[in-house]
C-alpha cells in the first residue's frame, strides 16, 4: 500500500510537469495547427539557462527563475517569427519538418555549447519532506504540485475571461475569421507561443529539480512524452492536456513499479494507441464530421 | 477541328532510357569496384544509398501518395531487420544466396503483418493523429525490442552473416522503385492517388478507400522490412535505438525534401541527404547544426514567393527541351 | 418500375431533427428536381442516399433492393452517382485520370496484373482510355484530357464532376446544384446536356438546384423540402403554384 502511494505521488509528480509541457504544445496545436515539434528543446533550454544562472553567475533563484522564464518566452516567439511565420500557408508537412529542423538546430547548438556529457542540476527547492499516512512527501513533489495547479489556474483564468484569451480562442477557432473581427492574429500567435514556452520553461525546472541531470537531448524523451499526453487529452484542448499530462504519468509510474522498468515506455504509448483506436480525437474531443 | 489523340499507356522510349541508365549505372560501380576506386568504404556508402532508396520510395507510397503523413517508418524496418536477422542466425545451414532471400522474404512479410496489425485500426484515424499513432507504434516497437534478451535486448543483435553486397542492394532498390512506378500508374494507384486528393470524392466514386490505405499501408511496411533485412546482413549487428523516432525522421525529410509523390525527387535527395554528410565528416561535430540549418533552409526558400517563380521558371525551360515531348499537332 | 424508392426517411444531428419523413419515387429515365430554400437539408437527402451520413430511420431502396447501411463506395458500385455542390474533383490529378478513376470497379485487374503489365493491364486501360474519351466528349472536354483538372475554368469543372459520376456507370445521378456559379447561357447549355445525359444513357437523375428556370425547363416532377419536411410534390407546374411553396420561397 505505501508503495503503491509512493508510485501514485511519484506519477502525479511527473504527471504535472508533462501537464504543463502539453498545456504548450496544445495550444500551438490549437492556433497554428502545428505539432510544435521544438517544444521540447524549450524545456532543455529552461534547464540550461537555470542552470547557468545559479552555477555559473551565482545568481538568487527566484531571480533565476524570472530570467529563465522570459528567456524561454522569448525564445519561442523568435523561434515562431523566424521560422513557422513564413510557412504559415505551406502545407502542413513542411511546417512539422521545419519544427523538427528547430528542434534539431537548439539540440546539436547546446551540444557544441554544453558538449553532450549530463551536467549536475542544482538543487534549487528547498522545502523539507512531509509524512502523511507513513509515506514521505518530498518537497520537490509539493512545489511541482502545487505551481503546476497555479498554473493551470491562472492559464484556465486567462483564457476563459481575458481580452487576449479570448482573441487565441478565436483564432483557433477560424484564424481568418478572427482577423476580420480585428483580432491581430500575429500578435495573438506570438502570445500563445511565449505563453506555452514559459510554461514549458517552468516544467524544465521542476523536471530538472526532480531529475537533476540535464543534457542537450532531454527535451526530445519529454517532449514526446507529453505531447502524447495532449494528445490522449484530445489535443487543442486545454482542460484536456491536463487530463493527459496525469493520466500519463501514473500510467507511466505505476507501469514502471509493477509491470516491467524496461517495457514502461511500451505501455505509456500503447495507452496513446489504444486510446486513439476507441476515441480517435483524444478522451476530451468532441466528435466533428467534415461537411460534404 | 484537330483530332484528339492519347498518348501512348507506357511510353516505350521512356522504359528503355530507364532500362539502360540501371544497367550503366550498376556497370559504372562494378567497374570502378574492380579498378580498385570504389573501396571497402565507398562501397558501404553505395549500400546504406540502397538501403535508404528502398525506405524513401516505400515511405512515398502512404506520405508521398496517399497523403497520410507516417512517422514510425522505422518500426517496420526494425521488424524486418529483426525477423531476418533472427531467420539467417537460426538457419545458418541453408546454402547462402537462397538463405538471404528467404530471410529478406520473411522480414519484409513480417513487417507487413505489422503494418497491417497497426495499419487497421490507425486508418480510420485522420491527418495528425495517424501521425501521432505510428509515432506511438514506432516507439512501442522499439521498448519491446530493447527488453527482448533473446534478440540481444539494448546490447544489440550479434553476429549476423554479412552477406548484404552492393549488387542484392542495388537489386532490391531496382524491384522497389519498379514496383512502386508501376503500381501508382495502374487503377490502383489512381485510386490511392484519389484518396489523398479527396477521400469523399473518391469514396463516391467507388474506392474502397480503407482497402486501398491498408493496401498501401501494407506494401510500404514490406519493403521498409526488406531495406530493415539488408541493412542488418550488412552491419551485422543491430541495436533498437537505431530504428528510433529519428530515423523515421531521416526517411521523411528524405521524402519531403524530394516533394512528395515524386520517385525521381525522391531518389534525388536520398543520394544527396546520404551522401553529402559523408563527404563533410571532417566538421563531423557540425554535422547535426549544418542538417537542421539545411532542413530549415529549403523549406523556407521552397515557400519564398521569389523563389517559387525562378521554380516556375525552370520547370517551363525542362519542358521546352523535354526529349519526350509529344509533337504538337498543327 | 421504379429505381430509386425512399420511405420514410429520417435523420437526427443531436436533437435536431434535419429531414423527417421524406418519401420519394423514381422511375427510370426520369428526371426529378428537388428544391426549397437554403438549410432545408435537400443536400443532408443526398448524403443519405449515398452513405455518407446513416439514415436514423426510414428504408432506401435501389432497384428493388433495401441498401440502408452500405458504406459509401458500396453504394457508388451498386449505381447511385453524384456530384458535390462544392466541387470536389481530384485537383492535380489529369481530366483523364479524374474519369479513370470512377472506372474502378468496372474495369477490374488485380495488382499482378499491374506490377507485371500483363496483357489485361493493358487491353483494359486501352478500353478504358476510349470509354474515358467517349464520356469527355459529351461536354467536348476531350482536348483538356491530359491537362489538370484544377486549371479547368470552373463551369467545366463542375461538367468534369458529372462525367466523373457518369463514368461509375449509375442506374441514378444525384446532381447538387449543377449550375451554381453558371451564366444564363452556361446553364442553357448544360439543360440540354443533362436532358441529353438522360437520354443516352437512359438513367434516372435527381437534382437539387436553386435555378427555376433550370428546374422548370427539365424536370418531370419535382419535391420542395422546407424545415426537413416535404411541403409539395408533383408535377412541375401544380407544384409551382401551390401557395405554400411560394410562401417558403419569398416569405409570407
């Protein structure tokens, strides 16, 4: 029993931070059709940058985490404007090739930077373990938690009742629609990459927090990961990827624990198959028929 | 009023050009392969060329073709790889031309059951989330194959005879791209061509368009498994992680890059994508920083409305000087 | 002996009830409009009759033989053809290849038969080529056969749809709005051509069109949906005059 809540925190932990990751790649999926393919690397970066500002600059954390954050934002809104703008009437192929080509570009460039050797995370959270019910809460799982529901709140807030949220919800709804209501689509985009990659930016220190060895390549495994939690949400929904992101990671965690350490990975994605198979537009998706 | 004449259903001048380029070209490698140009290194390059022709053309045939972007390509060749891999060390006693035959046979048809396994139920799916599925698939594929200690788990599969050379490579690209040439010009390939035009229109039409996916599917996952087979009697032992996320990846962009639908295009930039990293392994440490730049690169200028009309251009210059040209009747 | 019989047909999207009860019956070589106003679900009718959407209740019938239930490419073989009020040909595939491609199940050889380019392969394309020619020249889009189908100006795209449907070899041809989008002398043209369509090939035809001169000039009955309902139907000129229809059409 106190092994199975063990696991279960443990998925939850893990679950939250996927959560965040695909709240990203759902809305860019949402308002530009595109699975953001670099979203990824977004969290490999948020490490990076965290990373350099507290071993190498010895800056305070919370001021590490600010630069962090507006770094990643900025980040995906230059990846947007330089990349995906000028692709945004090709077809839909290209645009994931070119999403892929970033994710490449961000992957071999830390490489050269950081070399491809694991570097140690610094820990950053320093809030003491809490006992319930015998099993031991570790302060990493409370603050992962408990930003990630803030977070998800604030982003739910922001999306249901502000002007902006309401001008993304429209462009994902018919983006030529939007723009003859005179809702600046550009601008709208830009918001909603930046918004995703500080969410993502957010997830990459809770993840590196969790699992303190960051190398060049870590964005791609999560990344994958979590996008397949949008998608098992059904992607483009918001309240989906966080249906996703847990589902995923207690399947992930309690696969790992009981079932096999190595075939886990196996299990997460036939959960995406079969998911798909039984509800082909994700659990949350509402059903729509092409008009003939 | 000019009388309306159609052309010819094969084009024979076309058909002999072809015939007699395959044959140049196998001759020119042999020559160089015996004057002693072509050495042990080239000749493992000519082969992985083969070897990824045979997936580029094969991916064609769902992405290119049917219009259903796939992203687990390299679960079927790693099922093939495997499956021959498994029959060659089991059989070792079958005498050698006949034994590879059958194991490239059994890898390409188990790949196939694969495809067909996964192909069923992903195609009722649509766009991305048939992407997202074989991405899924892919990645299934390739645990199960790490925790399997019968076939070398994440160690690798060991000792396979290397019997792949470049002639059986060169073969197989041959019946590959034959076939796929083939097929599409043919009322099959006129209904998978349909489909990715337009699934409603062709369904009222008559297609049966979930055979024909399956179909499509089925023969793709086939000849990924064969590329998968020559590849593993030509490196000798093989590892799960090669056939990962990335290597589909690989074939993709391959496909894309050569525009999709295209076999010619497609053969072009698998030769140029296989064979320029090769000639720039001296910046080897750049060489992932130069790929994604190019990748990025050419589908920006491919979408670059300058560019598209130089595009336009030239295409109207080929067919000024097209030798197959039919005359225009005056 | 009728070709096409419908009894009481019914569909529901959520809680709405889009057609209900539609009863229809034709005869062959007949040529029957169905029209009323916008939203009426004359195009969810022909969605029913050729699989795309299931039928909630009610029974089709072609030629004699109950259909409900069959997918979409199983109807177009057993000879239910249409075309798209939207057109929806395949864009970059050749005019000859668009027609081929409706031949499918009527010119049968099998993948062998392909990859080998054994005798059948080509006796059958060759055949093929020559019946995609004679259904071209009905329209006279025989010159365009090798060009794509998306550089045809639009009036000849929406003549390709028909030869498209014809090439299915259909005892009935569903046409959704034919002449949308036409000029007066376009649809002059094309009501000859469909009159002449059904004589030829002695099929039944069942249009939706929003044309009165169209419907007048050709039909032999026609049925007015309205809300989902069938509000007249008969012949074109007692149709025509019943008030209730005229009110549908230009408000009370």
């Amino acid at each position: 029993m106190e092994l199975f809540l063990m696991q279960l925190l443990n998925g939850i932990n893990i679950g939250a931070i996927y959560a965040l990751i695909a709240l990203g790649y759902t809305m860019v999926y949402g308002i530009a059709k595109l699975i953001n393919f670099a979203h990824g690397e977004i969290i490999m970066v948020g490490s990076y940058t965290m990373f350099i500002c507290i071993a190498t600059f010895d800056l305070p954390v919370v001021l590490s985490i600010i630069i962090t954050i507006l770094a990643c934002a900025l980040l995906g809104v230059v990846i947007e404007k330089l990349a995906y703008k000028p692709l945004r009437n090709a077809s839909r192929i290209s645009l994931l090739i070119t999403a892929i080509g970033m994710s490449y570009l961000l992957q071999s460039v830390f490489q050269l930077i950081f070399s491809a050797n694991s570097k140690t995370f610094p820990q950053v959270i320093n809030v003491s373990n809490v006992e319930i019910f015998n099993v031991t809460v570790s302060g990493n799982q409370i603050v992962t938690l408990f930003v990630a529901i803030f977070l998800m709140i604030v982003l739910d807030l922001f999306v249901r009742k502000t002007k902006t949220g309401k001008s993304m919800r429209a462009v994902s709804e018919d983006s030529g629609a939007a723009q003859l209501m005179g809702i600046n689509v550009n601008r709208t985009i830009s918001i909603t990459f930046s918004i995703g990659s500080a969410l993502a930016a957010v997830a990459g220190i809770l993840y590196s927090s969790s699992y303190p060895l960051i190398n060049p390549f870590m964005g791609s495994t999560i990344g994958i990961k979590a996008f397949t939690a949008a998608v098992i949400g059904g992607i483009g929904i918001i309240p989906g990827a966080v249906l996703g992101g847990f589902i995923l990671g207690i399947i992930e965690s309690l696969s790992k624990a009981y079932i096999s350490s190595q075939l886990y990975d196996a299990i997460v994605f036939s959960t995406l198959i079969l998911t798909l198979v039984f509800k082909p537009s994700g659990l949350l998706a509402k059903h729509k028929k092409e008009k003939v | 009023m000019k009388k309306f004449k159609l052309k010819k259903i094969d084009n024979k001048k076309k058909t002999f050009l072809y015939i007699f380029m395959i044959v140049v070209i196998y001759a020119i490698v042999m020559a160089l392969t015996s004057a002693g140009i072509i050495n042990r290194y080239y000749n493992g390059i000519l082969i992985t060329v083969c070897i990824n022709l045979i997936l580029v053309v094969s991916l064609n045939l769902t992405t290119g073709y049917l219009g259903q972007l796939t992203l687990g390509h390299a679960g079927f060749m790693a099922i093939g790889a495997y499956a021959a891999a498994y029959f060659s060390k089991t059989f070792m006693t079958i005498p050698q031309p006949f034994s590879f035959i059958i194991a490239l046979l059994i890898g390409g048809v188990m790949a196939m059951i694969a495809g067909l396994i996964i192909g069923v139920p992903a195609l009722r799916l649509k766009g991305d989330y048939l992407a997202i599925i074989t991405l899924g698939f892919g990645e299934v594929i390739k645990t199960i194959l790490l925790s399997m200690a019968i076939i070398g788990g994440a160690k690798g599969y060991i000792g396979i005879p290397r019997v792949t050379t470049f002639t059986s490579a060169y073969v197989f690209v041959i019946i590959t791209i034959v076939f796929v040439c083939l097929l599409i010009k043919s009322r099959h390939g006129r209904a998978i061509i349909s489909i990715s035009e337009d699934e409603i229109a062709s369904e009222a039409s008559g297609i049966n368009i979930v055979k024909y996916k399956i179909m499509a599917f089925a023969f793709a996952a086939f000849f990924a498994g064969i590329a998968g087979g020559i590849y593993a009697h030509y490196m000798g032992i093989i590892e799960p992680k090669t056939f990962g996320f990335n290597k589909s990846i690989e074939i993709l962009v391959m496909v894309v890059l050569g525009g999709m639908g295209s076999i010619n295009g497609a053969v072009i930039a698998t030769i140029a994508i296989t064979i320029l990293p090769e000639m720039l392994r001296s910046l080897s440490q750049y060489r992932t920083l130069m790929y994604a730049v190019t990748l990025i690169g050419v589908m920006l200028y491919k979408y670059d409305p300058r560019v598209q009309v130089l595009m336009c251009k030239a295409k109207m210059f080929c067919a000024k000087i097209n030798p197959f040209k039919r005359k225009e009747a005056k | 002996m009728n070709v096409l019989k419908i009894s009481n047909l019914g569909i529901n999207f959520g809680g709405l009830r889009a057609v209900d009860n539609f009863n229809l019956e034709i005869n062959e070589g007949e040529l029957v409009g169905l029209i009323g106003p916008n939203g009426a679900g004359k195009t969810t009718v022909f969605n029913m009759l050729t699989g795309v959407y299931a039928p909630t209740d009610g029974t089709l019938q072609l030629g004699g033989v109950k259909y409900n239930g069959k997918t979409t490419y199983q109807i177009a073989n057993m000879g239910i053809a249409r075309t798209f009020q939207n057109i929806r040909l395949f864009k970059n595939c050749t005019v000859l290849d668009n027609v081929k491609v409706a031949m499918h199940d009527t010119y049968r050889y099998s993948v062998i038969d392909a990859v080998f380019r054994l005798p059948k392969y080509y006796r059958l394309e060759k055949q093929m080529n020559e019946k995609a020619i004679e259904l071209l020249k009905i329209f006279s889009l025989e010159d365009y056969a090798e060009s794509k189908a998306s550089s045809l100006p639009y009036g000849k795209q929406r003549e390709l749809e028909i030869v498209r449907a014809l090439a299915t070899n259909p005892k009935l041809l569903l046409l959704d709005e034919p002449a949308a989008g036409m000029n007066p002398n376009e649809t002059k043209e094309l009501m000859n051509t469909i009159k002449k369509v059904r004589d030829e090939f002695k099929i039944a035809i069942l249009l939706i069109e929003h044309d009165m001169k169209l419907v007048k000039g050709i039909c032999e009955k026609i049925t007015v949906l309205n809300y989902g309902c069938v509000l007249a139907e008969g012949d074109v000129e007692t149709v025509l005059s019943n008030k209730s229809v005229i009110s549908a059409y230009l408000g009370d």
